[in-house]
C-alpha cells in the first residue's frame, strides 16, 4: 500500500497547519467507506477526504467536489450529531502507524464545551473510523464506529460503541524516525544476509510502504531486488538520509507516470527507479494524493454505483454476440441450398434413368460441359419424390438466408445501442447521470433484469454546453436519450449536426447565429473536437467526425434511443485534445 505512515505523517501535518482551529461546517458520506468533512478556517473553505476501503485508501486535503448523496447513512447523521460546528484543535499520529488522530473541541447536548475525536485507520480491509469523547487516551469512550467489532468478529480488539478505545496490538516494529546507526546495524546483523532488502525494511521499521523501501533499496544498490548483504552500508546510510527526511518533515512530492499516461506510483520522496519515467512533482502531499486517484477513483466508484448496469449490458452483449456466431454459422450452410437446387434439377432432367430403390446416382450435370455429379438418394422414395425432396430443402435454405440476414440485422442494431450506452456510461460522472442510463435501459425494455428498480420521475435530459474559442455555443448529449432530445427537441434544422463516424459517441450540436450559415472553420474544429472526445473513440489519433445539417438527421420508426441515419454529410479528422474541451466546457447543464 503506497499510503503509508509517511504518507499520513506529512497529511497530518498539511491538516494542522492549514485547518488548525477551523470549523466543521458540512459532513457528508458518498461512498459506504468514504467521509468528506467540510472546514472553514482563516476566511478559507478545506475539505478532508477520508477513505478507508481496501481499493483506494487515505486521508488528505482535498480539492475534489464529490457529490453529496441525497439521503445521509446512519453514521453520518451520528457524525453530524456530535461534530456538527466543532472546532479542530488538533491533528495527530498516535504512533508511526497508519492511524490518526482528529481531536474537536464541541458542545454536548447541554450546551456545555466538550471534547471529541474521529480516529481514522487507514488498515487495508481492516479499516475504520472511530469516534469518540474525551481526551484521546486508553480510556476515552466510543461513540460511534463505521464498521463495529464485535467478539465474533475479533476476540483480541473489539470496536464497539460504548467500551474503551484501545490502539491495535503492537508488532514489534521500530520508528523509522528515531533510529540510530548502530540500531540499524544491530537489525542488518540480525537479519539473513540473502534475504530481500526491500523485505528486510519493511519487516523490521513501521510505517513504511513497499515502494519507499524499493526506493531506498534502489538507491544504495542501483537494484530494487537487492539483498541485505548486496547492499551493505549504502543501505544504512540510504536509510539514515530517509529517516532524517522524516524527522524534519522534507519532502518531494512526486508522482511517477506510465507512457501511457495513467499513474503509476507515488511517494513524498522523489522516486528514481522508475526513470525513465516521467516523474511530476507537486507542491503538498494533499494535492500528490489528489492526482493518483483522482482518475482511479472515479472510475471505482462509478463502477460500483453501475454495478447493475454494468451486469445488465455485459450479459445483453454475450448474449447478443453468442446467438449472431450461431445465424453466421447457420447461414454459411444455407450456401448449401444451390447444390440442392442443382441436384433437384439433374433428378428431373435423368429422371426416366432413375428408379426407387437407388441410393445414389452418377449424373451429368449440363450447366458444367456434362461433368457427372455424384447425388445422393433415399432408397424409400421416388425419382420424383426424391427431387421435391430437394427442391423443398433449396426452398428452406432460401428463405432461412432471408430471415436470417434480417435477425443478424437487427442483433447487430441491438449490439450498436448496448455499446452507446456502455460508451455513455463509461464517461457518466454523477448518480444524476446514471439514473439517467437507467431510465432509458427500462425504457428500451431491459428494466426486468435490474433488482428492485422502479421507474423515477422524468427529469430534463443531461445536455453538457461548450463554448469554442470564437464564442460560438455547442451542446453535447451525455446518453442516448439526451442525443434524441438534442438532436430532435433542442436544436434547430439549420443548426450543424456531429457524431464520430462509424462508434458510439455523444450527439454534438453546433448553434449557428440568428443569420449565420456557414460557421468558421476554427468553431467546426472545436465541434468536432468535441464530439470526439465525448466517443469511444477519445483516445485514439485522427478521429473521423461527420458532420451535416440537423435537417438531414432522420429516426427510423421504432429505433433504439440515440439511433439516426443520414445521407448527406462531410466527415473531419482531429486529434482529440482533453485539455482543451474541458477548458470550453461552462459550468452547469443546459
């Protein structure tokens, strides 16, 4: 876990510094295992972020704007009963561990000035938020845990509301921060020569994530494989550099990130065995943590939130694409159904040659310079029989081409409208969105296989507005329902129509002024910019866009939300810019 006790140490210290003696004004919990707790301190508004699940845990100042659920869990009302205007005094690390201490000054239920505390452990699966009154020691009361502890649960530490706080059993590790040489010494002797030295130090100090030890490996050793004995004093005097650091709270923020640009690590510290990645650095550990997860996050908690959709599309898209292989392969056999044509013929044509009984018969096939073609029999029937036997099969085969062309058709229709809505949900942002995908997928028939979902009132479609550079305004549709609205409601016929040619994608709008029919060149580039990165298409180069008038743009009768078709258009390429359309992006939905 690269959120470590280093890692708490420097939030911590941003926390006191920054919110010390601030007031909490608003608290909110998103997600089952995350908190936000909303400060104003020296004319200034902060936000805690406090996570503590198993995929993506921490605690830091932070900038994100995470929605506020409509309805507030059981625990956090019981946060907002006790902390609701209270006043941070302090921030602190109880021990190098992965806990910490946020201790409030507040009013009890008789006015009276009281203080409290929210203990967060940051533990893995293992952790969880505490609150609890009086001074933080051994003694202090719970009155509240997120995730209660009982003794069927653990028979060493309980969490329960009403007993004592006590802080996880100790393990034994030393503080990397008061150590010594001949401390360091005295482990290093006492450990396998041949062991990890990576393993070693997180073995032995407390606190420490595996990609600070890497890195501290790296550097004494230029290998973050390195054993004890391969490192040798390098590794004391890497360590001792690093513990110092620590003590007087230096640090490097800094971020390593993949050619790919997705993230990959990151540290307080500058890491250097990842180069020749790039590395960024930032200005406080707060906004460091920020950056990491700010694309991670968002996609897990997406992910959960559509977890049903997410289910529901993958098993229509297996479906769908199990049931199209076995009409291809059927239809690959209906190929068959000229032979039987053939056959057919050649029965008729020799059929004073033929008599019952045959099983087969050598025939000269008349459309081939005579060439005998060797056709099976069916000793029970007729000459005669046997070719209407033939001529039926042709007859089948001939209309099971036509009737499957049409379902491979239409399949491949279904297909294209489960990918939109994947496409729409994989850039959906906000439960507002998703209830949205939701409301459509019961629309279009698929509400039977969503647990305990019932239809909501309709509310106005989800349409994002841009503005190019040349002040021209462009409206985005964020899902198959809000493009019928756009492209069929909003817009007007003379308005430029865009869509990414050939994917599933946002329909984009570009409106013309009163008077105006040919935009600039440069507002087209931006549209079509737009719609590129609102595709399934928004990483890739040289993405096609068509472009038409809004006139031209007609629906088919009984089709899929979002489903057009068009005849008269003219197709741009650009290379999508993320930056860029976000800085035309304005605030609020149309």
């Amino acid at each position: 876990m690269a959120f470590d006790a280093c890692m708490l140490s420097y939030v911590v210290g941003e926390i006191e510094e920054s919110i010390s003696g601030g007031r909490l004004d608003r608290i909110f919990q998103p997600e089952r295992d995350e908190i936000v707790l909303s400060f104003h301190a020296n004319g200034k508004d902060f936000r805690i972020l406090i996570n503590v699940g198993s995929s993506t845990p921490r605690m830091n100042l932070t900038s994100f704007k995470i929605e506020n659920p409509a309805s507030p869990p059981m625990f956090c009302m019981q946060m907002r009963k006790h902390f609701s205007g209270a006043r941070l005094i302090g921030a602190r690390l109880p021990s190098f561990d992965r806990i910490a201490f946020l201790e409030f000054e507040c009013r009890d239920e008789m006015g009276f000035r009281a203080r409290k505390n929210i203990i967060v452990e940051i533990m893995g699966r293992y952790g969880n938020v505490v609150l609890t009154e009086g001074e933080v020691t051994e003694n202090s009361k719970i009155i509240g845990v997120l995730k209660p502890i009982d003794f069927s649960a653990s028979k060493i530490r309980q969490l329960i509301p009403g007993m004592t706080y006590t802080l996880p059993q100790d393990q034994g590790k030393l503080d990397p921060r008061s150590i010594t040489p001949d401390v360091f010494n005295a482990a290093a002797r006492a450990a396998d020569p041949d062991s990890n030295a990576e393993k070693f130090l997180t073995r032995t100090f407390s606190g420490i994530a595996s990609v600070n030890a890497r890195e501290i490996v790296y550097r004494a050793s230029g290998s973050v494989s390195a054993s004890v004995g391969e490192c040798g004093n390098p590794l004391r005097d890497e360590f001792l550099r690093f513990s110092e650091k620590l003590s007087k709270g230096e640090k490097k923020p800094s971020l390593v990130t993949g050619e790919d640009g997705l993230p990959v690590a990151y540290s307080f510290m500058e890491l250097t065995q990842y180069a020749p990645l790039e590395c960024e650095r930032f200005d406080s550990v707060s906004a460091l943590i920020d950056a990491f997860f700010e694309r991670r996050a968002k996609e897990e908690r997406m992910r959960r939130r559509a977890s049903d959709i997410l289910r529901i599309l993958g098993n229509a898209k297996a479906r769908i694409e199990k049931k199209t292989a076995l009409q291809r392969e059927e239809l690959e056999r209906c190929e068959d159904g000229e032979k039987y044509r053939l056959w057919g013929d050649l029965i008729t044509a020799n059929i004073y040659a033929l008599k019952r009984g045959m099983t087969s018969a050598s025939l000269p096939n008349y459309c081939d310079n005579g060439e005998p073609v060797e056709v099976p029999l069916s000793e029970r029937l007729t000459p005669a029989q046997n070719a209407q036997f033939y001529y039926k099969k042709y007859a089948k085969s001939k209309t099971a081409k036509v009737k499957l062309a049409e379902q491979i058709k239409k399949d491949a229709d279904e297909l294209s409208y489960v990918e939109s809505v994947l496409d729409a949900l994989s850039r959906a942002g906000s439960e507002a969105e998703l209830s949205e995908i939701r409301a459509e997928l019961y629309e279009s028939g698929y509400a039977s296989r969503m647990k305990n979902y019932s239809p909501k009132k309709k509310t106005a479609p989800l349409i994002i507005r841009y503005e190019t550079e040349d002040g021209h305004t462009v409206l985005c549709g964020k899902n198959n329902v809000a493009n019928d609205a756009l492209t069929f409601r909003t817009a007007s016929k003379r308005d430029l129509w865009f869509h990414v040619k050939g994917y599933p994608g946002s329909h984009v709008i570009l409106v013309l002024d009163d008077g105006e029919d040919t935009p600039p060149d440069g507002a087209v580039t931006d549209a079509a910019l737009i719609a590129a990165h609102n595709s399934k298409l928004s990483e890739s180069a040289q993405v096609p866009v068509d472009v038409t008038r809004v006139k031209e743009i007609k629906k088919p009768a009984g089709a899929k939300p979002g489903f057009v078709i068009y005849h008269t258009n003219r197709t741009v390429f650009v290379d999508p810019d993320p930056g860029k359309v976000r800085s035309m992006e304005r605030t609020g939905k149309q």
